[in-house]
C-alpha cells in the first residue's frame, strides 16, 4: 500500500439512522462534533443521517414516505390549491 495517500483525519465513525434506529462503524473523514460509545465500550465521533441500507426501501423492500420536513403536506396543499383555481376559472 501506498504511503501518505490517505488523509490524517481517517478514523471510525459511529453512523446513526435516525429512520430505522440502526447505527453502524465505519471508517470516514467526515467532521463530527459529537461522540457515543460503541458496543466494545470505545467512544468514536458520531454522525446522524437520515437515510442508509436499514431505511431505504430499495435494501428494506419495503415502501415508506421519510418526511421530516412536512414536504409531502406542503405538496398536496399545494394541490389542492391549484385544483380549486382551476375548477373556478
């Protein structure tokens, strides 16, 4: 293996799906200000995320509307809106 390819800040990182509730250990460079104890009592930065292979439906098989922004109420607000528009013109 090569030497002084890979950046200083390599190290593992404790991934959190706030979806499913899973986390995972992986190795990353990401800049993290929080940290959890892993399951071998080691402390490692921690990272959230919305999505990962536990939540997507495409690894789940298993279809589920993530809003956790109130998007999808806002579209059909949205629609419902422009439905009646229409209808009174």
């Amino acid at each position: 293996m090569k030497t002084e390819i890979h950046p200083d800040n390599y190290r593992l990182v404790i991934f959190h799906d706030n979806s499913s509730g899973e986390r995972f250990l992986i190795g990353s460079t990401i800049a993290t200000t929080e940290t959890d104890k892993w399951d071998d009592g080691v402390e490692y930065p921690l990272t959230h995320v919305e999505v990962s292979s536990a939540s997507h439906p495409f690894y789940t098989g298993a279809e589920k509307i993530m809003d956790t922004a109130g998007r999808v109420e806002k579209f059909k607000a949205r629609m419902k809106a422009a439905g009646t528009r229409t209808k009174k013109a």
